[in-house]
C-alpha cells in the first residue's frame, strides 16, 4: 500500500522547534524529521530522539545555505556564513561552486549526525533543496552511498498533474527543475529515492486548508515536507508559520486524512 512519509524539516534550528517536533513525533502526528548539525543546539537537542516511536525516521538536513558551516569555507563562505539559496543556485547553474569545500562540508555534517546519534540517517535531503543543484548532487550522493547504503534521498520532482493539482504549483515545479534527474542519478549509487513530493505554500495560508490538499495524487512513497515549531530566532523567515503549521498538524487526524487518499500512516 501506498504510504504517507510526513517529515518535519529543521530540527536543531531552535530548542523550541525541536521540542515541538519531538512532541508531535511523540503523537503520531508526523512520522519523520530532518536534522540540521550545523546548529550549536544540536547534539544537546538530539537527546530528546533518543526515545521516539519505532515509526519514526531520522534524517539529515544537508544545510549548504544561510548559516555558519561546521568547517572553514573561505570559497564559499568568506564571512563565515554560507550564501543563500539564490546565489547559490546562480553559482551552481555555471558550475563556479567550490565542491572540495562543500564535499568538507557534507562530511563534516554526516560525522555529526552519526557522532551523536550513533547511527547513519534513515534518509538524507538539504535545506532549501540544495542537495539537489549541479555538482553539489554528486557530492551528497556519493558521501550518502559510503556513509548511510540504506538511506532514502529526498526528490523534490512529482508528475504535472500531480503539482497542478496542490496549493502553489509554480514553487513546486520550480523545484521538480531543479531536482530534475535526481533519481537517476540516486540509482546510479544504488540509492532508492521518495516517490512523491508535496508541501510547498507561501508560509501565511491557514495550513489546516493546505494540508490536506498536499495529500491529493500520492506517490507510492508520498512525501510531505512541513515546518512546525515555536519561538523566534533572528533572521527565521517563516516564525510566524511555525507554530500555526504546529497547532494544525496536532488537530489534525492524520491517519483519516491519510486513509482519503489510499496512503498508510505512519508506516
């Protein structure tokens, strides 16, 4: 049976994020989370997964853009914070990224994840997608088939009926393109990839509406990307759908929800 992989991005970006994704774990409401070990809140916020719920996964967030690096990046990162996701993506399109510093970079994260969780991640995506763009793909590709053989890698690319079909279609298809021929070259490292993608809205509709159309035309491995949290950090662009993404997920009744559309959850 088709099944609903609903994941949490950001854990570690704040104390109170992590702590409300964990208690959404906790309830059943998500099945996934996707970590960031660039955060200096990391290894003391992955205390709270240690005792999740068997259906949970945990991932690693790939953080290439807008924070401090874990290593020195001075191609990359000259003031000591990566570029954000737009000069990124120019820099990646005419193949001016510097991959020995981002391949640094990707193990450095890997080693944190499994450092302090003592495993490799279920599945392994990027903040902003950024694991997906030219040259930076191949690198996250063959550092996750040495590091974690098992793991899933997010695609962010669905069918166009299945993208006109959900809330903002044109930020979706903008990331199918830039994802485009990941899962090709995810088999090419004997890397299985998620089949349906979905989540993308503008961070000010009321999400109680916009969940249950991320649902419609499922793949078989259906997933749904969210950003539930609480509190404020300085330069968070979508603070104020944290905790509104958070309050609907936990009044809603995900498994119905799932159940609608023919996905299991949370299997």
């Amino acid at each position: 049976m088709p099944r609903l992989i609903l994941c949490a991005d950001d854990f570690a970006f704040s104390r109170g994020t992590s702590e409300t994704i964990v208690q959404l774990l906790a309830a059943g409401k998500l099945n996934a989370t996707s970590c960031m070990t660039v955060m200096p809140g990391w290894a003391e916020d992955a205390e709270l997964l240690r005792d999740l719920p068997p259906h949970a996964e945990v991932g690693l967030h790939l953080t290439l853009t807008g924070e401090t690096p874990l290593t020195a990046m001075p191609e990359t990162a000259p003031d000591g914070v990566l570029p954000e996701i737009d000069p990124l993506c120019r820099l990646a399109a005419r193949h001016l990224v510097a991959l020995d510093e981002i391949a640094r970079e990707v193990r450095a994260q890997f080693d944190a994840f499994i450092g302090v969780l003592g495993r490799p991640p279920a599945f392994v995506d990027g903040h902003q997608h950024s694991h997906a763009l030219t040259g930076i793909r191949d690198v996250v590709l063959a550092e996750t088939a040495r590091r974690a053989p098992e793991a899933w890698v997010r695609d962010c690319t669905d069918t166009l009926p299945a993208m006109l079909a959900r809330p903002f279609p044109g930020k979706a298809i903008g990331s199918a393109y830039h994802c485009r021929g990941l899962r090709r070259d995810a088999a090419r490292h004997r890397l299985r990839c998620n089949r349906g993608f979905a989540g993308h809205y503008d961070f000010a509709s009321n999400y109680n509406v916009m969940l249950p159309k991320f649902l419609r035309r499922p793949g078989d491995m259906h997933l749904v990307m969210c950003h539930p949290g609480a509190g404020r950090r300085n330069g968070d662009a979508i603070a104020d759908a944290r905790p509104r993404e958070a309050a609907a997920l936990q009044a809603a009744s995900i498994a119905d929800m799932a159940a609608v559309q023919g996905l299991s959850y949370p299997a």
